[in-house]
C-alpha cells in the first residue's frame, strides 16, 4: 500500500515494492529500502517504522536500511511491518510501504550436566523444545570415551516411542528419537542418558556436543532451525578442578569441584611469570563435591587461582566469629585420628587448658559450632594423645 500527498510544485517519494521475508529466529535480516523522489534539488529523506513493527526492528533514519533479528519467543509468528519515508519539502510529503516477515518454527535440544566420582555411574537429560510438532530426532554427541563409556538409555518420556543410542566411532555416539501417535512438541524429556566414568582417570571437565542434527516435522518436512546446548561431565578424580564464573552482574565466582570430606588449600597469583609468585588464600573444607566460593576479588581485576589438597599433620584450627557472637572452628587434621580440643582464656604465666571436646574425624576436617563468646579473648588448641 502507497500513500502519497502533493501540494504545490513538491512531489512524494515513492518506495520500491519490497519482497516478503522468510527467516529463522536469531537470523540478522537486513533490508535496503530503495526509494525514488524526483524532486530538484534533491530533498533529505528520512526513514522511519509505523506503529505495530516488532519488537528489536530498526531503520537507519539517514539511508533506509531495514534490520531486524528475532528472538525464538517471537518464532513462530507472521508480522506486517510497514516502512515510511518522508522528505523535507514544503509541505513535507510521505509515503510507505508494507511487507510481511515469517518467523519460522525450531526447535532446542538441550544436554543436560552433572557430576559424578571416577569409577561411579551418573546421567544427564535429554530434552527438546518443539514450536511445532516433531516426529524423529537424531544427532551425533561428540564425548571423550576414554573418560565416559557404557551409554545406555533409560526413563522416556510418554511421546517416545523409539529411543536407540551405538558407538559410531571414537569419540562419538548417534541418539535416535522416534514419536509415537503423538508428535514432540512444546517443552519435553525425551530420556536420560547413562554412564560410566572410566576408573583411574585425572579429573576433568568432559562436554557432551550435539551434531549432525537430523530433525523431521509431522508433515515429514525436514527442520533445519535447531538450536543446541551442548551439556557436560564433572569428572571428579583425585585432583581437584577449578571454575571461574562471571555473573550477569559482574561479580566473580570460583567453583571448586573435589572429593567430599577432603580439605583444599587455594592460593591465587597476578603474575604467572616465575615459580613462586603464588599467595595463600583461603582454606576450603570440602562436604560436596562443590563448593561455590563467592564475590572473589583478591586484589585486581587479573588474577589466576589454583588449588591443591592438603592433610594438616600436626593438625591447626580455622577460627570464625561472625557479628553475631556465635563462632565457629574448622579443625583440620587425618582422617581416622582422636584429637582433643582445648581451651584458655589467657595465654600468660602458666597455662591452664581446659578440655572442650574429643573427637575423630571421618575426613581431614571437624566442624565445631555454637561457641559462644562470652570471653572476648578465648585460645583453642588441638592435642593428639
């Protein structure tokens, strides 16, 4: 549709027709809008969109060029965007012109994540989202068989009524999903993928990528706008594993992965050039496989951490008193090995220690909490038989 106003000696530019669109969600459409104004001398034109042009849809107002990149929650969808161009004449004149884009359908085939100890079984999920309904899925998941092996399948969902994974080649699995009557559409799990971690392997980040993704629609058509989040393994072994996360508000996270029930020492460098340039940290008692260690930030913006395990032998104590009053010791020592915790309030002429606690630890550290401190100055220390 063209509108067009004349008044005087001015004349309207007119807008060459522009084809519809057809593109898949996240695709960058660009657009030259080609215009034509016999005016003399020529007159500035501006470019502009009417009211109703989705959301993220741009014009550049100097030369007319048209982009626009849709979100998958604006797929699938038909959308009537109409483009208006006005010159500086007098009167100013305008006209537009309307086209349509298509959003099409996709899908997203997620991977799931998940840690597990050297030698012990796990899984991760399988799931999809469907705009529009799907009858087959299959894929090829590039992993590390020398650190994952003994894939099997289990738990499908009520849509799945073929569910088949075989090694292809090294490093390499294919998964098949079939639909029964009712196709795979909307948000679903398809099934879980089992493991093994292979035994007397170092510990390792192990990630699981889909490819060569073959997805077929209800009506046999094939689809190619297929989104993937490739998932991952924590192989937990006998090292510990560091992870430095960024979050959206640009705070600084460590996650350290290790074995439950083991103490780490982190120390952290700004200068990796010599051999000792690192600084002790802070001292982590590990009762996960994880722990998230948060708002890091040990002086500047460049910093590089590592950590190691330790076994404190003589054993030493981690003191906490927090505003309430109420502290906390983190007693580090071996495993198996009866200490007694002792007490004074005052360290001059002879010391008399009084007993707090015996105990043995299961793993390299005992917890110690709910001390009240009444005294402001209390000693501890630790004694072993």
């Amino acid at each position: 549709m063209t509108e067009s106003w004349r008044v005087g000696s001015n004349t309207p530019p007119v807008i060459a027709p522009i084809p519809n669109k057809t593109i898949a969600p996240e695709q960058l459409l660009s657009v030259i809008i080609s215009v034509t104004d016999t005016d003399v001398p020529p007159q500035t034109l501006t470019f502009s969109l009417d009211p109703g042009a989705p959301a993220g849809a741009a014009i550049v107002p100097t030369n007319g060029l048209f982009t626009w990149k849709p979100t998958r929650a604006q797929a699938p969808g038909t959308n009537l965007i109409t483009v208006r161009v006005t010159d500086d004449g007098t009167p100013s004149l305008s006209a537009t012109q309307s086209f349509t884009v298509i959003v099409s359908d996709y899908s997203v085939l997620t991977v799931g994540t998940n840690l597990v100890r050297t030698g012990q079984s796990g899984s991760v999920p399988i799931t999809v989202f469907a705009s529009a309904g799907l009858t087959n899925l299959a894929f090829a998941l590039d992993v590390d068989t020398n650190r994952l092996s003994a894939f099997t399948l289990s738990g499908a969902g009520p849509q799945v009524g073929l569910a088949s994974v075989q090694a292809v080649s090294s490093n390499r699995i294919q998964i098949a999903f079939g639909s029964t009557t009712a196709a795979f559409q909307g948000q679903m799990k398809l099934a879980d993928l089992n493991f093994i971690a292979l035994s007397n392997q170092t510990s390792a980040f192990v990630f699981l990528q889909p490819t060569n993704i073959q997805a077929t629609e209800a009506g046999a058509a094939a689809l190619t706008n297929v989104f993937v989040n490739g998932g991952r393994v924590v192989v937990i072994g006998n090292e510990p594993l560091l992870e430095a996360q960024l979050t959206a508000e640009g705070t600084r996270n460590l996650v350290l992965y290790g074995k439950p029930g083991s103490s780490y020492q982190l120390e952290y460098s700004g200068d990796l050039s010599g051999a000792n340039n690192w600084t002790n940290w802070v001292r982590v008692p590990l009762t996960n496989l994880f722990q998230v260690i948060e708002n890091v930030d040990p002086n500047g913006p460049d910093v590089f951490f590592r950590a190691y395990e330790f076994i404190a032998n003589p054993p030493f104590i981690d003191a906490h008193a927090p505003t309430n009053r109420i502290g906390s010791l983190t007693l580090f020592g071996q495993a198996g090995v009866g200490y007694r915790l002792q007490y004074t309030t005052n360290l001059a002429g002879v010391i008399s220690w009084s007993p707090l606690l015996s105990y043995t630890p299961t793993g390299s550290f005992y917890f110690v909490g709910g001390l009240s401190l009444s005294n402001p100055i209390i000693f501890y220390r630790i004694e072993k038989p």
